[in-house]
C-alpha cells in the first residue's frame, strides 16, 4: 500500500492495541486462510460468526496487523512476558474499530486518493465484466481491475488496495442488488469515468421494475467530478431520464459517438472499423460475439474519455482475455464446440448469448438453459420468451436444467448439471455447439466440467 502507518491509522480512525512494523501492509485480506506475511486482515462480522474470531490465526501466520470490532479477543491483547503476540518491529498491530467493514471502505479510499490513478467505474445489467476486462487490456499504462467477483462493497476496496504501488489506472467493476448500493461503491471508488452498460431486468425481484435498476445504477452519475465522463449506451431505455445528470456524455452503439463502422468477422477476430471522438481506427479484437464486440465499444469510450489514443489502444486489443465461464470455447471430442457461459444469466444476456450460438454455423445447435435468477413474478414468463427467442433464431436442441427450466419449453428436463452431462454425452454428434448457460446459483459449470472428462 502507499499509505504509512500513521495514515493506516487515521483512515482506519482506530484505537492501536499492539503497534508493529513500521513498514506498509502489502494489501488486505478478509481470510485468515489467505493471510500471508505483510497482510492486513479484516475481522468482518457475518451473519453467524465474528471474524475477530479468525485474527490470531491471521497473525500465526504473519499478518502485518488485524482490525477487528470491539468484542476483541483476550488472545489478541499483547504479552510482553510470551513471545506470542510480540509488539514492536517484529510484532503485529492490532486496530480495534466500531465496524471493520467500515473502516475497511474508509481505508480503501485513502489508499485511492494516495495511489493517485484514474478511475474508471463500471456498472449495469449486462456485461460490466466483459467491459472491465477488455478495458484492462486496452488501457495504456499500468492498469489494475477486479478480480474474478470483487465487484461488492468488499470486494471492490480488497481491490483497490491490493493494486500495485504504480498503478495509473483502475478499472472497477460495480454490482448492486438493491437501491443505494452503486452509490456506496461510488463513493469509495471516487470515479472519474463511469461506464453504464445497459439496464434490463436484473435483480427485478429486489427492485420492482426497470425504472427502478435505472435509477440505481445512475446513482454512480452523482460521484463524478465535474470534469468527469459518463459512458452510456445510444440505447438508453429507462436509462434515458438520467443522462442529463452527467458533467460530459459519451454514447457508444450504433450512430453513437463511439461506434463500428465496419464488421468483419474472420477465424476468430472481429475486425471492426471503429468512429471515435479521437478519429477512426481498425481494430482487430479477438473474439466474434457481436454483444463482445458492443461491450469493446464501451471500453473504447471509457479510454476516449480519459485521453487515449485509440490507435494504441488498437495495438493493445490481443491482449484482451476474459474472465473464467464468461463465453469460455472449449474444443471436445470429436469435432464438439462448447461454449461455457455458465457465470450468470439474464434476458438480456441469454439472447445475445443464442444469438452467437446461432451464428456459429455447427451443423446443429444445442443449447442447455438454467434458471434465470432474481427475475421476480414474471420469472415464468422471462423463461418462456427465451425459449420462444431460441426457437425462432434456429436452435435445434434445448436442454432445461432444473424445475424453473421447465418455463423454457426444453426438449429434454434434468434435474442436475451432472444429469445433463450425462445426456449430451449420449446425443451429441460430430459438427454439435453447445451453449451452456444459467445464474451462478444455477451450477451449471458442472456440465462442462464433467463433460470435458466424459468426452
């Protein structure tokens, strides 16, 4: 971390029990499995434990310093007749503070402030991963991004402060549930540009409608300094009626200011001609989703809005990958594609996802749907446009898996993931795509997993 000690102190606003090296942590940690040394570890309190409870394990194994609540443990307290719990150069601190959560927000953002990079903040419905991991790959510099599913009032400041001491640019993904949540995450994240990707009904269960998801994601909107950027798509939707919150508007999509001229998709690589602000570049992006290709808009806006030079940003473009089962292509035996989509899914998601499907040309298609989480009420319904969508766009084969599918209209129902590997063990053939794809709560890397040794 760039922060010294006392600076840890002061944002932390903490009472020192045991003061130790004078050094700066290496980063912060919320397991004491995962605590190494140089760690700082945060007891944070869960639903059934504390985890102050965890700190001495934290410190046997090094660990820079704890924080933990006001219900600190005896154990923690210093011995100066033991070896154990050692103050000084070669001891641990330990911080007491009201709410380690808190403090563990409120040092994330001292350590944003100290770092001194540009941030860019990335939300919506669809595709906020995709776009955070191909701005990672686009951005000049030395750029530092989330980690795998750190995009939560937790995760996104483990992010921040296990960035390097160099770091000239953060890519933070922001995910919410619920109304006031993006503005928490904006608040520590203090963004200079903000990429809104979408909004659809995600998470409609908790919010109540459309208008509601567009409201929350503005919420980041108010967090940008007047010389600040958002990033929106040309079709707002419900997204619309909050635009004019925004110090500058860069719109992405088809007629926007960010936009693909030209498409040409060839073993493997979109080739686009890309209109930007700052002139126009080809751009050759490894990947042949058509949503994949409208997420790099998105992240080319981002980097227009911070100054860059999208003919370098060009030269940067194969070093996009993306995060693990986010359109993952797997080559099984004999002549079998599959596309493990398994992260998460939504309507809006699920029908760029069989739109790619069908637009692989296999000899036949097969799609294996889960549940689509949080949709509400009208989750049945989501459920049977979809199967409507896959219908009418050609897929040969749908697969349900688990009660909810059933809303689909599958040609085949299992039970289990493990259940649907076994049956496209038996039916697929030579020249098959196969889609997979469902809410994270729904398992479904299972399949892959399990066809992958079967096949």
């Amino acid at each position: 971390m760039r922060l010294t000690p006392a600076e840890i102190v002061s944002a932390l606003g903490a009472a020192i029990v045991a003061q130790g090296s004078a050094q700066s942590p290496r980063r912060a940690v919320i397991s004491s499995a995962e605590a190494s040394p140089g760690d700082l570890f945060f007891g944070l309190r869960g639903a059934h434990r504390d985890g102050a409870e965890f700190a001495p394990e934290a410190i046997e194994s090094g660990a820079w310093g704890v924080v933990v609540g006001p219900g600190l443990r005896l154990s923690l307290v210093p011995d100066s007749e033991t070896n154990d719990n050692r103050t000084g150069e070669d001891g641990p601190w330990v911080f007491v503070v009201d709410d380690p959560l808190v403090a563990l927000q409120a040092l994330a953002r001292a350590e944003r402030r100290a770092l001194g990079a540009r941030v860019v903040g990335v939300t919506g419905s669809v595709g906020k991963t995709s776009v955070k991991d191909i701005a990672r790959a686009l951005l000049p510099g030395r750029v530092h991004a989330n980690r795998e599913n750190l995009n939560t009032e937790i995760g996104l400041p483990l992010t921040i402060l296990e960035a390097p001491g160099d770091t000239e640019t953060l890519v933070l993904e922001m995910a919410m549930r619920g109304a006031g949540q993006i503005a928490e995450l904006a608040e520590i994240a203090e963004p200079e540009v903000a990429v809104i990707t979408n909004v659809g009904p995600v998470h409609v269960e908790l919010l109540g409608s459309v208008a509601a998801i567009a409201a929350a994601k503005a919420e980041v909107i108010d967090f940008l300094p007047a010389e600040g950027a958002l990033v929106a798509p040309v079709e707002a939707g419900e997204l619309g009626p909050h635009l004019g919150r925004a110090p500058r508007l860069l719109r992405f999509g088809p007629g926007g200011d960010v936009a693909a001229l030209e498409r040409r998709v060839e073993e493997g690589v979109t080739e686009a001609r890309i209109a930007t602000p700052l002139g126009e570049t080809t751009f050759h992006l490894p990947f042949t989703e058509a949503h994949n290709l409208t997420n790099a808009l998105a992240a080319i806006a981002a980097g227009v809005a911070l100054g860059a030079d999208p003919a370098e940003m060009a030269d940067r473009a194969a070093s996009i990958g993306f995060s693990r089962f986010r359109g993952e292509r797997l080559r099984l035996g004999d002549g079998i594609l599959l596309v493990n989509d398994c992260y998460n899914a939504n309507p809006v998601s699920m029908r760029a996802a069989l739109d790619h499907l069908a637009a692989l040309g296999a000899e036949r298609t097969v799609a294996v749907l889960g549940e689509m989480a949080e949709l509400g009420p009208g989750a049945a319904g989501y459920h049977g446009e979809i199967g409507e969508h896959a219908r009418a766009h050609g897929i040969d084969f749908l697969v349900g898996v688990g009660e909810p599918a059933q809303a689909y209209g599958p040609d085949e129902l299992v039970g289990t993931p493990e259940e649907a590997a076994e049956l496209l063990a038996a039916r697929l053939e030579s020249g098959d795509a196969v889609l997979v794809k469902g809410s994270r709560s729904a398992g479904l890397e299972a399949v892959a997993e399990t066809l992958e040794g079967m096949l």
